[in-house]
C-alpha cells in the first residue's frame, strides 16, 4: 500500500490564480474566404460556416464551405502553379521560399498558438510550446531538403509528383498542415489542402504566411468545408497524390476510393498504444509518462499511450500514484497557462468519448476519474482511467480518442509483448525499464511505426511517424517523409 | 523391358504449404498441355483453404524469420543460388517444355541464379542504406531502421514461370517477410521445383509457399486475406489492378504493383524493391544520466 502522506495535494493551500494568455495581441477576421490562386475568394455557393470556441462555445469566426466547383477551382490554381512558376523555379530557391515561411511563423508564433487553443481547444502550454515550434521547425526542416533531394534517393533520380491533394485532422492543425505541406513544397509539388471543419482558423493564418512570403499564386491552397469537401479532393482527376491524416475508417475509405487511379497516396490513421511499464522502471518517471501518453492534447492523439500494461508486482503502486497525479491535473481554460488538459474539441467528439465511458462500464470494466472541477460551458472529459478490463473489450480494442486509459496488467515480458501486439493498429508504443538490454528487446518487438522507450510523445521534423498495419502507410518527417512526394528514375 | 529404353519417372506437381509438398485440399486440379496439345502434366488447382493454409504457415514462420540475422538470411539465399545452379538443367528442360527456346530457357535459368546472389549480397546492406539516425532538437537519441511488412501475399507474374517467380520472392524473403505466392497459371511448372529448391536449401518451413492454380479463382483472397500485410501484383488490366487495390483497403494492406516490368532487364533488380516491404521504425531514447 502506498501512504497516505504521499499524496501530492497541489490544490489544499495552494490556489493557481488564473493566466490566461492575452487574446487582444492579433486579430481573428468574421470570416474567411478560400485561399486561390493566391487570393482569399469567395466560395462558389456563398456558403460559409461558423466555427466556435469548445471552451466557450462561442462562435470565433466564419470561414467558406468549399463545394466541388471551388475544389476544382483551387486544384486548377495548383496545377497552374506546378506547370509554371513552382516546377521551372531552381530548388534552391524553392526552398528559400520555405524558409521564410518558417520565419514569418516564427515571428507570428504568440498569435498562432492563441488561436490554436481558441479554436481547437488544447492548452496555450502546448500549442506555445509543440504545436507552433513544431510547426516552423517542420518548414524549417523541408526547406533544406528542396536542394539536396539527390542525396536522399541513392542511385535514383527524384520527380515532383505534381498536385498533393490533403486532408488533416482538427487534433494539431497547424502541426499537421506543416508535415503535409512542408515536404510536398520542398520536393517540388503544389497542394490543395483541406483543414478539419472544426479547426480552420490557423490554416486561414498559415495562408496568410504563404501569401505574405511571396509564394507564387496557387504553390499553396487552402480550401475549407467537411468530409464532402475532402472527398472532392480525393476524387478529383487531377490530383497526383492524397495524403491524408486521420481516422482508420476514413482512411479505408479513400484508399477504396483512388483504386485504380494511380494517383500515390500516404495515410496516417488512428492507433491504440500500448504503454508498458516494467517493474524495473523508474515508476515517478513512468507515471509522468503515463500522463503525458493518455492526457497530452486531450488524449486526442493518434498515438496516444491508450492501452497501459503494468507489470503485476508494481501495478498496485502505479495505479494509486497514477491516480493521485490525476488528481493534481487542471481541466478548464485553455488559454490559461496553468491548465493541463483544455476542452474537448467538439460536441461530436465528447459524445462518442462518452459513449465509450458508458460502454466500458457496461462491459465491467471499473471506471475512476480525477475530482476536479470543469467549467459550466464548453466540452470537457475528465481524465479516466479504467481497471478490470480485459483483452476483447471494445475500450481496449477500439480507438477512443479522448483523455481514458485501460490498464491491464502482465507477469513476463512476453504476456506484456503479446498483449501489446494484439491489435490491428501499429502506430506508437512506450516502454519503461531502466534496463537496456529488454528496452531493445521491446523496442524491437513491438510492432509499431513509433516506439518511445523511457519517455513518450515526442515529436521532431527529422524523426519520421506513421504507422504499421491498420494505422496507416508511409512516414511523414525526416528523410523517410520525402519518399511520399517523388516517384524515382532510374 | 528392353534392355535399353527404362520408363522414364513422371513428377507429380505439387503445392508448397508449411515446409511439405500436399496436393490441394480441394483435390482439384487443372491439366497443363503445351502447343502441340499434348499433357504436360496435371497442376493442382489450389484452393481459397490452400491459400487459408499458407497464410497461417507464413505468420508463423515471420516470428523465427523477421528475427533471423541478417548475415544468416543473406547466406540462405545464397544457398538457393547454389540449388537451382545444380538444378539448372531440370528447369532449363521444364522451360522448353513449357515452349521456350533452349538459348532463352538457359539464358532464364542463369538470370534467376544470379538474381538470387544479387539479392543475397543486399541482406545486411539495405537496412544502412535506408536507416538514419535522426538529429532531434531534444535531448533524445532518435533512430529509423527498417523492419519486415509481415505476411505478403504475391500474385507472380502470368509470363514469366521463373525469373519473375525468384525476382518477386527474393526481395520479399531477404527482407525478412515470409510470403504466400501464386505461381504463373500459363508456366506453373518451375515454380514446383523452384518449391524443391528452396526446401533443400534451409529456407524455414513456411516462409515461402508456393500455389498453383487459377487466377481469376484466388486473386481477391490474396487482394483481401485480413492477416496479410502487403499483395504484389504483376498483371491485370486496369479494371483488375483497381479491384486488388480496392480489396487491399479492408487492413489498410500495402499494396505494390509491378505491373509492366522487364523482369530480364536489370532495372528488375534493385533495394527499392526490398523497402517496399519494409516499415520504418523510429525510436526514442531520453539522453540523460
């Protein structure tokens, strides 16, 4: 048994008075067209929808639904661009252009990550801190590549592809705008991007950079609108690539979709991790990293450490410190830069987390969530935790994408091994031993794109991500990312 | 008997599953004529239970396999080398049955050995060339190596029995996957012996295995089978390739398409196409004390 002495008690005696981040430093237009050709322009129907504050749910702006027509319209404007300026352009200077699209986002950094939390809901800490840093380092990354590409392909010449037709995710927007657009522009390619309907805003702002770096019209489009939107970009014929960021079920989708079109494709999908931690771990350490795993972002991340697995002789005593750091978790204002977990992004969204919290009590598994309070309005999940569960559960099984754990215990490395393959995603995994010699047992074991071995959820534009089986095809990042946006010669 | 002319001993075809040589489970089979019509010989026509079979004989093989050292694996291709050079009269023979001339027969035979070496010589190679190690701007240590797709299912190609079948598998094989592979249906016979060869040649039961029988009848379960990671395919028209790659979508499989290739051309031959089958893995390790 853990002592009672032990517990952290960050909130008895000690308040957090409130930081938010100011909000009066940038300005947020009401509302925004489609970025064309270079121009914001009206969308073709006249449409627009709202997009709203989850933590407030006040409506922040309004931006363009893309129909077809307008879709036609912005992969026109790429291919344009593509046969013209942006193909006969020297890659030396292609990739300058890049770079200052790094700088400009660097300059701007405050503004993005403000509105980042605004619109999508995530904490001001990591939008200011990933997010955004993130996001210029991942332009700054590509824009040295666009020069250097034949030293990426040994004994292969590399071709652009043409027009990158992509579709992101409302998780990290501005992030995942960067991993798509970045690698595309570097290897020579224009690219019609969609942004997720919840968070368009920062995609807005990024078309904003584009411009003002002096791309040429139509290197870069941005269009906005939900899934009929994304799926005029997949089916459009004059498309030569999709890469998509999203669910498994989508993602199954569209690679129905463009068979045989020829068109080249990189999916990244959904995952369940497992994070394992081992008896011979630093257990404070493999707590923290527990958190981060499942609570980072709101848990809505792809490869969040989903699935815990806790050798059975110190599971006792990483439940109970697992639960009382949980209860030291701030939930509420994302704009405040004490807050550890933001709001869910969307009504959607909290339903279906919902739905898997009723559903994994129904199912026996035994729920516990941290006591904290969360504001009157606005969608919020407090982290959960859930024990008892067993292998077949669908809290297991499925991705929930939302702040909820399911932890399950092991005796030998090789139940802790099975049990953690025994999924049909492969994106992420986490292991935490302080012996070396069974890190690289395990790390070689797993079977997943990304493994985290002592630490987990980190992120860098030279390591490449993405996943084996069920969570997706090819990598994004580091050298690895430039294979999706060639084609080689001999 | 005349002292003088023995009977000669026929060779039943058969499949390859698990490291043994069944007939199909089906019991069917299909008769192989060559142009003059005359019967060449009885092929099993396999079935989708045979097909069932393999894949669950080649996921268990990927655990000892994907795991075997590179330097080992290299040396067993090698050694498939050396087989089909001692055997490269049969299949010479097998390929003049089968309507080719003895110069392109001969010519076929010694293109399939050497790509087995070519092959051979890339198995503790094209992990440095495709590997990295990545400068992260944290204090980690960050590393890309490459590791086996898992189960691939091969539809080989229709016009070239053997040096298409070896130039599919070995890039397969030496990457450490294990496959299930469906033999030319026109020019099914070498692809029996090259099953024998690779059994004498310390090639794990399971890894490779070898049906004959219809196209039309087993594509889409090699397009569609939810425990195998990747389909290759070297035929078909559009209408076909878009069907595989539509039923590859149900896991999200690799799909790889090598339709149009020059099999006898040395672009047939290069790391490429072992990191089509390969997956990057990137780990992370706090630097620190």
């Amino acid at each position: 048994m853990v002592k009672e002495s032990s517990k952290l008690a960050f909130n008895d005696g000690w308040q957090y008075a409130p930081a938010p981040e100011s909000t009066d430093h940038f300005e947020v237009d009401n509302q925004y067209g489609l970025f064309i050709g270079g121009d914001f322009i009206e969308p073709a129907n006249g449409r627009y929808f709202e997009t709203i504050n989850p933590a407030t749910e006040e409506t922040l702006s309004s931006v363009a639904l893309a129909s077809a027509t307008d879709v036609d319209r912005a992969v026109k404007a790429a291919r344009k661009a593509y046969n013209g300026p942006w193909s006969k352009m020297s890659a030396a200077d292609r990739g300058k252009y890049i770079f200052r699209i790094a700088r400009i986002l660097q300059e701007r950094a405050r503004e993005f990550a403000a509105i980042e939390s605004l619109d999508g809901g995530k904490p001001i800490r990591e939008s200011r801190d990933i997010d955004v840093p993130l996001s210029a380092a991942h332009f700054f990354y590509y824009a040295g590549w666009a020069d250097k590409l034949e030293y990426a392909f040994p004994g292969r010449k590399s071709r652009s592809l043409g027009v990158a037709g992509q579709v992101i995710p409302w998780n990290f927007p501005l992030l995942m705008a960067s991993w798509k657009i970045a690698p595309a522009l570097a290897c020579g390619n224009t690219v019609v991007l969609k942004p997720a309907e919840t968070t368009p805003l920062t995609a807005m702002k990024l078309a904003e950079v584009i411009r003002d770096a002096g791309l040429p019209p139509g290197v870069v489009n941005i269009v906005t609108g939900a899934g009929e939107t994304g799926a005029a970009i997949v089916n459009h014929p004059d498309v030569d690539k999709i890469a998509f960021t999203g669910s498994t079920e989508v993602g199954r989708l569209i690679q129905r979709a463009i068979a045989g079109t020829g068109k080249k494709y990189t999916l990244e999908l959904g995952g369940k991790a497992a994070n394992i931690i081992f008896a011979d771990a630093a257990i404070d350490q493999a707590v923290e990293g527990i958190v981060n795993g499942i609570f980072f972002n709101q848990g809505h991340v792809c490869c969040a450490g989903s699935r815990l697995f806790v050798q059975e002789s110190v599971a006792e005593e990483v439940v109970q410190k697992l639960k009382d750091r949980m209860e030291t978790l701030i939930v509420g204002d994302p704009l405040d830069k004490n807050t550890d977990i933001g709001a869910i992004n969307s009504a959607t969204q909290l339903e279906t987390i919902e739905s898997y919290l009723r559903l994994g009590q129904e199912e026996g598994a035994e729920m516990h969530q941290s006591g904290c309070s969360v504001p009157d309005r606005g969608y919020w999940c407090r982290p959960t935790i859930f024990t008892g569960v067993s292998q077949s559960n669908r809290i297991v099984q499925e991705e929930i994408f939302g702040p909820v754990l399911a932890i399950q215990t092991f005796r030998t490395l090789e139940e802790g091994l099975s049990k953690a393959n025994n999924t049909p995603y492969g994106l992420s995994g986490g292991i935490w031993t302080d012996k070396g010699a069974k890190i690289f047992k395990m790390t070689q074991s797993v079977r997943a794109g990304v493994i985290w071995a002592n630490t987990f959820n980190k992120f860098d534009p030279t390591s490449p991500f993405g996943g084996y089986k069920e969570s997706g095809v090819g990598r994004e990042g580091g050298m690895h990312g430039l294979d999706a946006y060639v084609r080689l010669e001999v | 008997m005349a002292s003088g002319t023995r009977v000669p001993v026929a060779k039943t075809y058969k499949i390859y599953i698990d490291g043994k040589f069944p007939r199909t489970e089906s019991g069917r089979y299909f008769t192989l004529e060559n142009a003059d019509a005359e019967v060449l010989a009885n092929i099993c026509r396999g079935s989708r239970k045979d097909f069932r079979n393999a894949v669950v004989a080649a996921r268990n093989a990927f655990a000892g396999w994907s795991v075997a050292s590179a330097y080992l694996r290299g040396q067993i291709l090698y050694r498939i080398a050396e087989m089909l050079e001692g055997r490269a009269d049969q299949f010479v023979t097998e390929l003049i049955l089968q309507g080719e001339s003895k110069r392109r027969a001969q010519r076929e035979v010694e293109a399939s050995i050497d790509r087995l070496i070519y092959y051979a010589g890339w198995s503790d190679k094209y992990q440095q060339i495709f590997s990295s190690v990545n400068p992260v701007a944290s204090s980690h240590f960050n590393f890309s190596v490459l590791e086996p797709t898992g189960v691939v299912s091969v539809l080989a190609p229709d016009e070239s029995g053997l040096l298409g079948l070896v130039s599919n598998i070995a890039p397969i094989i030496v990457g450490g996957n294990t496959c299930v592979v469906l033999a030319s249906e026109q020019l099914p016979l070498c692809a029996v012996s090259f099953a024998e060869v690779l059994h004498a040649s310390d090639v794990p039961g399971g890894v490779v295995n070898i049906l004959t029988g219809y196209r039309e009848e087993l594509t889409e379960q090699f397009a569609s089978h939810m425990d195998v990671n990747a389909v290759v395919y070297c035929d078909g028209d559009p209408d076909d390739t878009k069907g595989i790659q539509e039923l590859a979508a149900d896991n999200i499989k690799r799909v790889i398409d090598r339709v149009d290739t020059d099999w006898d051309d040395e672009a047939a031959q290069n790391p490429y196409l072992i990191k089509q089958t390969q997956e990057t893995k990137t780990t992370w390790h706090p630097i620190g004390s």
